[in-house]
C-alpha cells in the first residue's frame, strides 16, 4: 500500500508550524508487522508533508526479512516515520511509524520515548506478524488501539474471531480503517484519543 498513490486526498498541505491556538500535543507510535500500511497511514492523515526513511529492498533482506504476502513490496522503512495532525484547534497529535522488520525493532526504544498510546495496524492476511507487536507494547505497558488495514484482497473475519486470534482484551477497541484515506485514518486517531482518555477518566 502506497499513500503517494491515493487519490483520496485533495488540497494542499498546511505550512510546517503550529497553529497558534495549540495548546497541547501528543506523542503517538504506529506499529505494526511488515507491509501492514504504516507509513501510508502517517502519509494520508499527516496535515505536514511527512518524513519518511523508506528505502529500496535489496538483496541483504533476502532470507531476513518475511516478505510472505507482500512480495510484490519494493520499499521498507528502516528508521521512522513522521507525520503531524490537528485534531482540534488545541490538540495536535505527533505521529511516529516504526519499521515492522523485526531487525529494525532496536529502534523502537527510542520512537516511544513519551509516547501515550500506539495503533497496531494488522493485515487480516498475515495476523502472525502482529503478535509479537501486540506483545512488545503488553510488556511496555503502552495504551494502543487495533486498525485492521482493509487491503482489497483481505479476507473479513468477525471482530470476536480477530480479537480471539490476537489474544486481545475486550476493552481494547478494535476498528476497520483504509489507510490510504485521511478521514478513515484520522477516525483510527480519534478512537485512540478517545480510549486514552477513558483511562484517564475511570468511570465512577
């Protein structure tokens, strides 16, 4: 999935500084298995032009990285990615996309240095590669929320069968998203502000 190739986003970007009615920002980490979408996630919701480290696949990740499902994938993220939305007029959200080779995961320490919450982004195609994720946050003790990608070709299972497969908790929400789409992606972020917020505020 490439976000440079969507058509869903018109407009120009906005300038690359802080409206000056933002009062607060957050630090937020997309994660996921290689392949899943994260970089066209950070790439179709950012309101900045976003940073990118993508480089060409070569012929050293032959036999280390697990290309299953997305042979067809020419490029990788090997540092971050690094995006920037408004949600409101107060709240900006920073986006940081970590590579999902899990040679690259070294780097993780570092991209959730104050972050308050993740999205795991999976692929219903190849649900393994999301469980060492979903364990890796588990053991930071990170808040996160699940995306499923819904990439054409992907089959559709029933909420309850996903959450069972990825042995996830039934108060961590669970939403469909099409990454290349900027409203679909933002509804992911809103969802996990909100989820971070019910924490937050415990109910009485």
């Amino acid at each position: 999935m490439d976000f440079r190739s969507s058509d869903t986003i018109t407009g120009p970007r906005s300038e690359d500084v802080l409206p000056t009615t933002a009062t607060a920002a957050v630090k937020v980490v997309i994660v996921g298995g290689f392949g899943v979408g994260k970089t066209t996630l950070v790439g179709s919701v950012s309101e900045i032009r976003p940073l990118t480290t993508e480089e060409t696949m070569t012929q050293a990740g032959v036999g280390v990285d697990d290309n299953a499902g997305v042979e067809s994938k020419t490029s990788t993220t090997v540092a971050m990615d690094f995006g920037r939305i408004s949600l409101s007029e107060e709240l900006i959200l920073y986006l940081f996309g970590t590579p999902g080779q899990e040679r690259f995961w070294f780097l993780w320490n570092g991209l959730f240095e104050g972050a308050l919450g993740a999205v795991v982004l999976i692929d219903t195609r190849r649900l393994e590669v999301s469980f060492d994720v979903i364990g890796r946050l588990e053991e930071r003790g990170v808040p996160f929320v699940v995306a499923v990608n819904t990439f054409p070709d992907a089959p559709h299972h029933p909420v309850q069968a996903l959450r069972t497969a990825l042995d996830l908790p039934d108060e961590v929400p669970m939403i469909d998203c099409d990454a290349r789409q900027r409203v679909s992606s933002r509804d992911v972020l809103l969802t996990l502000m909100q989820y971070l917020h019910s924490l937050a505020v415990p109910l009485a």
